[in-house]
C-alpha cells in the first residue's frame, strides 16, 4: 500500500508569504529527500535528510523518523518557485528503494 | 564531476513494438543505478535499481526489464509495448546518499 502521504496535493502562496508541505509516512523510514520538478520533468534534488533538519536559502526541511513525517517550509516565495514538488522516503530494507509523495503543486501569485 | 545522460529524450512507439531506453553514468565507478517510471498523473514508482554489472533487482512488474552491460550503463527494454508503459522514465545514479537523476525520457506508446 501506499507509504507516502503528500499534502496538499496543490497550494497557491501570494508573493512574499511562506507555508509548508508534508508527508506522512505509514511506517519508518530511514531518509527523506525532496525534489523539484524541473521544466523537463527530470527532478533536482533539494534536501537529503537522515534525521533533523536542514535550511537552504529560503527553504527548510525537517525530517523525523520516530514520528514518521517529514517537513518542507517555504518562506518568502518568489513567482520561480512555482513548479511541483515531492518528497520520497527511503526504508532501512531495500536498497537505495524510494517511495514517492504524489507531488504537491505550488503556484506563486503576484 | 559526475554526469548522467539518458537517451532518447522522447519517444513514440506502436504497441507490440520493441523498446530500448539507455542511460549513461560518467565520472563514477560501481555506482547504485536505479529506473524510476511515471505513469501520467500517477506517482513515480522505483522499477530496477542495480549495485554492479550483471546484477539486477526488479521492484516493480512491469513487463519491462533492466540490463547493465557495463559498470557505466543501464539500459531499460522490452520486445512487446503495452499501452500502460506510456509516461515518463528517469534514471537516476547514488553511491549512498541522495540520488542524482537524468533528464527523463517520455514515452507515448500508441
């Protein structure tokens, strides 16, 4: 079944506001990474996390294993930052398997 | 620096026709080499991954099957397209942490 819950599935942000995405994992998972779509549709690595959290920039992710979720925090969104974004969680039990967020698309409105 | 090239960029195919999607590491030896699908408006989905030449783990029944010839290659094919391998088609190198993916191929089978 299915390991990752993504929310929200779709999220507008005007200009200069922040909110965050999450996923929810049904049992524990040993990393978490998010991505972002790019206009080709290959995906572009944003944070690599095996627990805590990590800060790039405007961006911000947190990762906890115990209570199975994972965090991305956008904080003064610019109008690039439109696009989809995904989470996708890595079990201890198969080697380098992950499972993927249904993706969550963000809109950045002037 | 590492370099992942997948070939071709896209594609259209006939249904019951042959299908063979290449993918290129450089810059790394014995990289964990993995195919990732999209089905259109579904979630990306693991189907292969590999660790060394020869060696191949399937994760998803696909109908489709993965070959690495080379240390450097991983080629994802199959002899009979269906209409459901329609979408998109990463492949995607790690040697431990988060994996790096290359530009995608999509696929339309008609």
């Amino acid at each position: 079944g299915d390991q990752v819950e993504q929310s929200p599935s779709a999220l507008s942000l005007h200009e200069g506001t922040g909110s965050a995405l999450r996923c929810n994992f049904t049992t524990t998972m040993r990393a978490v990474q998010w991505f972002r779509k790019n206009s080709r549709g290959s995906l572009i690595n944003l944070f690599y996390l095996a627990s805590g959290t990590k800060e790039n920039g405007r961006l911000k992710s947190a990762f906890d294993s115990k209570e199975r979720y994972s965090t991305l925090h956008i904080r003064d969104a610019q109008l690039e930052d439109s696009g989809t974004y995904f989470c996708a969680a890595e079990r201890g039990s198969a080697l380098g398997r992950l499972h993927f967020g249904a993706g969550t698309q963000l809109i950045v409105i002037p | 620096a590492q370099t992942i090239h997948q070939w071709p960029v896209a594609e259209i195919k006939a249904v019951g026709s042959p299908l063979s999607l290449g993918c290129t590491i450089k810059g790394k030896s014995s990289p964990n080499l993995y195919w990732y699908w999209q089905a259109t408006g579904g979630t990306l989905q693991q189907l292969f991954y590999s660790i060394t030449v020869g060696q191949v783990e399937s994760v998803v029944q696909l109908n489709l099957s993965a070959s690495r010839p080379k240390d450097d290659q991983f080629i994802l094919s199959t002899e009979k397209l269906l209409l459901s391998h329609s979408g998109f088609y990463l492949c995607a190198w790690s040697s431990g942490e988060a994996p790096l993916f290359g530009e995608g191929t999509r696929l339309s089978v008609l």
